[in-house]
C-alpha cells in the first residue's frame, strides 16, 4: 500500500492555498479600485465646477472670456466684492469656532444640562398636575389635627 502522507499532497495542499489567497484577492481588490476610482472622479468633477466658476465669474466682471489662467486667478483674487465675502466667511468661522470653544467647558455643559433637567421636571409636571393638589386647595382643606379630631387633646 502507498502512503497518503507524499511530497505530491504537501505540494496539493500548498497550491490549494495560493490558489485560495489568490481567489481572495481578486474578490477584494477590484472593489478597492473602484472606490479610489470613484473619489478621483468626485474630485474631478469638483475641480471641474470650480473652474467653471471661475471662468463664469472672470466673465461677469469682465464681459469677456480668456483662457489666461494666472489672469482669471488675479481678477478673481482683486476683486473687493469677492474678498468682502471671504472676510465675511473667515469671521464666521472664526466665530463659530470659539463658539464651540466657549459651549464646549464644562461650567457651560453643566448649566445646559441643568436647564435640560428643570425642563424635563416643569413637562413632568404640566403632564402630572391633575395628581398634585394647588396651593389653594391646600391653603383651604383642614390640617391632620382637625380631620381626626386631634384639636380636643391640645385643650388639656
């Protein structure tokens, strides 16, 4: 009888297993690839927007097209209009960031979640009011001693 146990299987085994690795990686990697495809063209599609833009905006400022690129970028980066409205947006994300800054201590968190809690109290209280007595119901309605006959003891 022949062994199982001869160089042919050990060999067997190991191409099975690079055949395997290799099945895997043809799965996988293709998959790979596209998504690196996909954002390349997002990015282009970006890029090509801007530039449309760009070239839209020198037109509307100079009623005339250029494929002068170093003129677009100067027109556009001198005009007063367009650099107003980059003051505008650096302040406001200047302010939004110190914003964050300031809501996100501690001492400020603390106080949001107390306001929080006495909301939460104040609905549960609205909703529940029908089980709570009123002041003046209580003000008005007999004390302990005198809805059990208490008062006679004191006059002793």
């Amino acid at each position: 009888m022949a062994s199982q146990d001869g160089k042919g299987s050990i060999i067997l085994k190991i191409l099975i297993i690079l055949l395997v690795v290799a099945l895997i990686i043809v799965i996988i990697l293709p998959g790979e690839i596209w998504q690196e495809e996909d954002a390349a063209q997002l990015t282009s599609h970006g890029n090509m927007a801007t530039l449309y833009e760009a070239y839209q905006y020198y037109h509307t400022l100079n009623n005339m097209y250029t494929d002068n690129q170093e003129e677009i970028i100067n027109s556009i980066q001198n005009d007063s209009a367009l650099i107003k409205k980059q003051l505008v947006v650096n302040n406001t994300t200047s302010l939004k960031n110190k914003m964050e800054n300031f809501l996100n201590k501690p001492a400020v968190n603390t106080l949001y979640d107390i306001s929080f809690n006495l909301k939460n109290i104040q609905d549960d209280l609205e909703l529940n009011k029908r089980f709570f007595k009123t002041i003046e119901k209580i003000d008005t309605e007999p004390s302990r001693s005198e809805r059990f006959g208490l008062q006679k003891l004191h006059h002793f």
